[in-house]
C-alpha cells in the first residue's frame, strides 16, 4: 500500500472529504504570460523533456495561421503565444488573433480585424477576474486600437472603450504629429488594470509616448504616466526648450515591461526621444526617455529611475522587457531587475530601490558633434556584466571579405572604435549595431540567477545628410517627398538594405499597383508604420516617383522641420558576398551568472551551411527571437536565419538537438503540459533577413 500510495502522489494530488481520500489529477501547466510570467523569465518548472530524451522530439501538431506573403516575403510573426487551461492564443502572420486546442492545433477561434495595418504583434495578454462565472479576456493590439475580446469566442466585449476597442491614439496628441500608434508587444496585468506601452514613429513627427493603465472592465482610463513630463513634473527642467510635450515626441515604452504583483511594481523601459538621430531641437538629458522605469502599478507614481543613456542620438534604447529574479551578493539575497541593452551591456538594479548591484561609471565620450548638436559629456556604462563585443575596428574584418582592402579604405575615411561616436556627416560604425547586441526577444533567466541572452554582432554603419527643408509653400517633387519620408529606410537609391529587412523599390510597379501603394502608404505593415497623416497628394507624388513616371507630380506644402538632418539607413555591413564583414560570431547565446557578473559560457548561435561546407564553421548569425529555459536544464531557441529551431544544455552550452522549421522562427518558444504531456511550440514566420515568409506554428513534443 505504501509503493501505491507514493506512485499516486507522483501523478496526482489527494484531497481529503471527510475520511475518504480523493485522486486529482495534477493541473495542466501553463504559459500564461508573454516570456512565461510577469517577471518575463522565459522560465518554466517543466521537466519531462530532458538531456537525455530530447532527441525524440517529434512534431506533434502544426497549425497554418494564414496570411503569408510568399510573393514578396514581408510578412512576420514575433508571436510569443500563451496557454490558459489548455487552450493556445496566438496571433496570425496578417495579425488576427487566435485560439487553439493547445493538445491538438486544432482551431476554436479567430479574428477577421480590418484595422490592424502596420502591425507585427508579439503576442496577446489574458485577464480573469477569477469568480465562478468567470469573465475571461484577452486583448490584443491591432491597428491603433486594443481590442479586448472573450476569451472562449473571440468576439470583441462591446462593454469595453467603445464597442471593445480603445483608439490608442486618443491622449497622446500633439502639434503636428502623424496617426502611427500601436500595441504591438503584450500589454501587463496587475489586479484590474491593463498597462500599456505603445510604439510609436522614430521621426520628429512622433505621437507622444506616454504609458497608460486602463481598466479591465470597462477600458477607462485610470492612469497616465508622462514620459516627456509636463511643468511641474519631475525632469521637466531636463528638456528645452519648453514645452518639449508640444514639439517632441516618442520615450515610448515598446519593448514590453515586467510586473513584480506581490510588491505592486512594474518596470518600464523607455524608447529614445523622437527624432532618433538628432537631438539640437531637444537640448538636455531627457528624461524619462531611455529610462529603466520603476512605477506604483496602481497610481502610475514614480518610485524610482535609471538613465540607461543620456540624451540619445544613437537609437540606443533597450530592446527588451526586463527580467526579475533574485541574486546572491556577499551571501545576501536580494530581488533584482535586469535590464539587457543593444549595446550588450547588462544593468542590474536593486528591484526596490533602484541600487545599481554592480558599478556603473559616467564616462566621457566625444563631444564632437554637428553642428546645433549639444550631447551629454558623460554615458553611464557598466563595470559588467557584459555580452558583446563593444569595439569594431580594422582589426576586426573577418579574414574571408570579399573586397578587403576596399573595406579598409572605407572604414578609414570614417568613425569607429568605440561607444556613443557622435554622427556626422562622415560614416559611423555601430557595433553591436543599431538594433543589438540584445533584440527585442529578450533574455531568459533561471532560479539560480542565470541569465541567458541571445545577441548579434555586426557592425552597421549611417550619417547625417541635410534634410530638404521646404518653406513658404515651395512645392516639392516626389524625389524630394521620398527623400524627406522613405530614404531613412529604403535608401536614397531605394534599394533598401542588404539583409532585406527594408526591402528594395526599385520595379515596385511591376509588383504592386498604385492602389496596393497606397494602401501600404496608408496603413503600413509589418516594421513600416503608417504613413496616413501625409496629405494624398503627398502620397500620390511619392507613387509617382517610384513607378518612375514620365510626368510626376509636385505638391505645394507649408509643412515645417525643426530637425535639420536625417540618416541614411540602417545599413548592415555586408561584403560583396552577402556575409557580414566582421570576425565571427555574428550571432552568440551567452549565460552569465548575475550573482557575480562573469561570462559562464558563449557559444555562436545559428550558421551559415555553405560556409560551413567551405570550413568556416559556427559562425553564428543575425536573430531575432528569444530563448525558453526549462527545469530540466534546457535551453529552447530558435531566432537565427537559417531557419533551424537548438535546444541547449544550459550547465555548459552544448548543443542537444535541432531540427528545419518550415519557416525561420524569429520568436521565442513557449512550453506548456496537458493531461501530463509537455509541448513546445514556437511560431515560423521568417520575413526577415531574407528569408522566406511563413503561417505555421509547430508544436513538439516526446512520442
């Protein structure tokens, strides 16, 4: 009778009615929050996938979200989904929301939202309000609204902002700003309220960025916390001139946050001040844009701030939510907050009081800006931990460029070497590039106080050019229109950017009709925010001049700049050959140890398969997408572009298994259990990189 009683507890739990004894079967586990839970820890307690049987992994369902663009490959899916009780949400490659049966993929449900232009979502977030008849929702940001939908329909809660959608424009307004807002990455629940961070645009015609929490019920409006402060509000004095809320904005919060519930504290990073590249018309440090945040989940009170950059013109924000978790300092345990950057640098806090737990020096950098520029003297940068390279120089190209020595000419008539380069109208080299070091996937962590960070290191290189500026009502071509709105991205030769992620122009006509332009220009899609706000004529001279017509339109316009200069592109340093320029790895996965800051292990993630034929293996590659750790002391990522999905051993960084996704998976995994059988399941959407655009969510699990 003992042996019987022992093999229940190890399936079940028993629950005593009187004097009988009743066998329940274990609970489902589930992954009930964007990156697993509030403390967003990619982390799960699950362990019957293990070391020793993962590589029986088979597939155990997939399921075809629909929307692919397989013509031209623009479409994504970021979607990092959850399971509440068995049923799997996600969200489609033409952002509709869904609902699945977790154990089988089978569909229960799914959205048809019209209004859902520019948006590539990461995922939705779901609210209970726990009573027996229990009213369960889900929301979910498409277009510029967030939708709150029931849970075991789909349909939208027509008790909820008007008829279930808040327009997430309204309170963000300002002289002169465009219509692009969204909610792309899931919102955080603490008791009634929904918090939310929105993405705005990167130019100086940015809604402005202020967090907000809505209540769960009805979507009113309970809180605003002012990202750029009004008077009388702390850091006012840190902008001019004034009022900076009339003619700034972004300091958005768009990559996500954390919510530590038993303490009533979320944990907020802030987006860059809106122009991204050029800071004259925004004079001092800035606050609260590249913060790490610390508000009263309630009141939206400041508790606490950390200026991760000071006065950014570099696009230096942080990529990702941060990550709670307790460290042990001189014996001590303490609640921390990490917060990874693109820079590779890691910072961690002192959860309660905003302590930094390892040093952080203000370090004077180059004051030699353009002209109208005024930078700050001094970056904060941290003693450690680190995860990236932070230096780029001609030492540094790899040994197999194509067209070396016309790479040194180039980089010696240009900046590099080191953080926070002013730019000018001469070349700088970022490295980690604009986008990371650390993406927006975000970082893992363990109970042992690991932390584990995909990263990217390849230099990428732009300038400041002077912008047409227009007065008076001068009328301006539709070459001048692309240069003022597109070149940024697309180049001002439009044939975008090497890795495809701003895609070439050149023939668009042959490809898309001037309707479907439009269309685009208007709503945007995927990383291309809407461009709604400019007039019709603007749009219809900016078509002209990309289908290259013999007559082309000039449009009259008063439209004012006070930000004199623009970029020229993200521009990943490729050689000739397609491969980046610097020494290898390109792409890394890095466990550190935050109890005492050092490196445990790095190796390359992803490879390219024809240098690996050619002998140049583990090179590692650009990714997009975060890691999920298990108890079992596995580490499940995909995020690279060869389209391959690696499980990890986290104690040493051995690769385990891998397997082909149909389509690249630049999104983090998630892991679940039902009726006892633990699935993984990571959606496949490519898109980016230049690989192919995918549908599909596949789901794994033992035989």
């Amino acid at each position: 009778m003992k042996h019987l009683l022992l093999s229940a507890l190890t399936i079940g739990a028993f629950v005593f009615l009187g004097n009988q004894f009743r066998l329940e079967p274990t609970p489902d586990t589930n992954w009930a929050e964007y990156n697993g839970d509030g403390t967003r820890s990619h982390y799960s307690p699950l362990t019957q996938i293990d070391p020793q049987n993962v590589n029986q992994l088979r597939i155990a369902w997939t399921y075809s979200s629909g929307g692919a663009d397989t013509v031209l490959n623009r479409t994504q899916m970021q979607c990092n989904p959850i399971v509440i009780d068995g049923t799997l949400y996600g969200v489609s490659a033409n952002t509709q929301a869904f609902a699945l049966d977790a154990a089988t993929g089978q569909e229960r449900w799914k959205t048809s939202i019209s209004d859902n232009g520019g948006t590539t979502s990461r995922g939705v977030t779901y609210w209970t309000n726990g009573s027996p008849n229990a009213d369960n929702r889900i929301f979910f940001g498409a277009g510029r609204g967030l939708y709150a939908l029931d849970a075991r329909t789909g349909k939208p809660i027509e008790s909820f902002g008007e008829q279930g959608r808040i327009d997430l424009k309204k309170g963000i307004e300002r002289p002169g700003a465009d219509n692009y807002v969204l909610s792309n990455t899931p919102n955080t629940i603490f008791k009634d309220l929904i918090i939310v961070g929105v993405r705005v645009a990167e130019s100086e015609t940015a809604l402005l960025g202020d967090v907000r929490a809505y209540d769960t019920r009805t979507g009113k409006l309970v809180w605003t916390f002012h990202t750029i402060p009004q008077a009388g509000e702390f850091g006012y004095e840190t902008w001019s001139p004034q009022p900076a809320r009339q003619h700034i904005g972004g300091a958005n919060a768009w990559a996500g946050m954390a919510i530590d519930r038993q303490r009533g504290i979320v944990y907020i990073p802030t987006g860059s001040a809106a122009y991204d590249f050029y800071g004259g018309n925004r004079k001092g440090n800035n606050l609260f844009a590249n913060c790490l945040l610390a508000l009263d989940a309630s009141t939206g009170k400041r508790l606490w701030h950390y200026q991760l950059v000071h006065h950014d013109v570099w696009d230096r924000d942080p990529p990702a939510p941060p990550n709670l978790l307790t460290i042990v300092q001189n014996g001590k345990r303490i609640d921390a907050v990490a917060q990874i950057t693109k820079q590779g640098y890691v910072f961690v806090f002192d959860r309660v009081t905003g302590k930094p737990l390892f040093p952080i020096n203000e370090q004077a950098v180059s004051q030699q800006a353009i002209a109208g520029e005024q930078l700050s003297p001094t970056q904060p940068i941290p003693v450690k931990p680190y995860f990236s390279r932070q230096s780029f120089t001609d030492k540094d190209f790899n040994s197999f460029a194509a067209n070396r020595d016309s790479l040194f000419t180039v980089l010696r008539k240009g900046h590099t070497g080191k953080a926070y380069i002013p730019l000018t109208q001469d070349m700088t080299v970022f490295f980690p590039g604009t986008d990371g070091g650390g993406q927006w996937g975000g970082a893992a962590t363990d109970p042992e106080g690991t932390l584990y960070v995909p990263s990217k290191e390849i230099p990428v290189y732009t300038s400041l050019v002077k912008r047409e500026q227009n007065t008076g009502g001068s009328a301006l071509t539709g070459a001048k229109l692309y240069s003022l709105r597109c070149a940024a991205c697309h180049g001002a030769d439009r044939r975008g950017n090497h890795d495809g992620s701003y895609p070439s122009l050149i023939a668009i006509d042959k490809r898309l009709s001037d309707g479907q332009i439009n269309q685009l220009l208007l709503k945007g899609r995927g990383m291309m925010p809407s461009f709604g706000h400019l007039p019709e004529a603007e749009r219809k001279a900016i078509i002209d001049f990309l289908d290259q017509k013999a007559v082309q339109s000039t449009v009259a316009t008063t439209q004012q700049t006070d930000v004199p200069y623009q970029h020229t592109g993200y521009n990943r340093w490729y050689d000739a050959n397609g491969y980046p320029v610097s020494t290898p790895p390109w792409g890394t996965l890095t466990a550190i140890d935050l109890n005492t800051g050092d490196r445990r292990w790095q190796v390359p993630l992803g490879e390219y398969p024809e240098l690996t034929k050619r002998g140049i293996p583990l090179t590692g590659t650009d990714n997009y997408g975060g890691p999920l750790v298990t108890a079992s002391k596995l580490l499940f990522i995909a995020a690279s572009r060869d389209e391959q999905f690696r499980v990890f051993d986290v104690k040493t960084g051995k690769q385990l298994w891998q397997t082909k996704l149909p389509a690249a998976g630049y999104a983090s995994p998630s892991t679940y259990s039902i009726k006892g059988k633990q699935f993984v399941v990571i959606a496949c959407g490519g898109g980016k990189l230049n690989t192919k655009s995918g549908d599909r969510y596949v789901a794994f699990a033992l035989p």
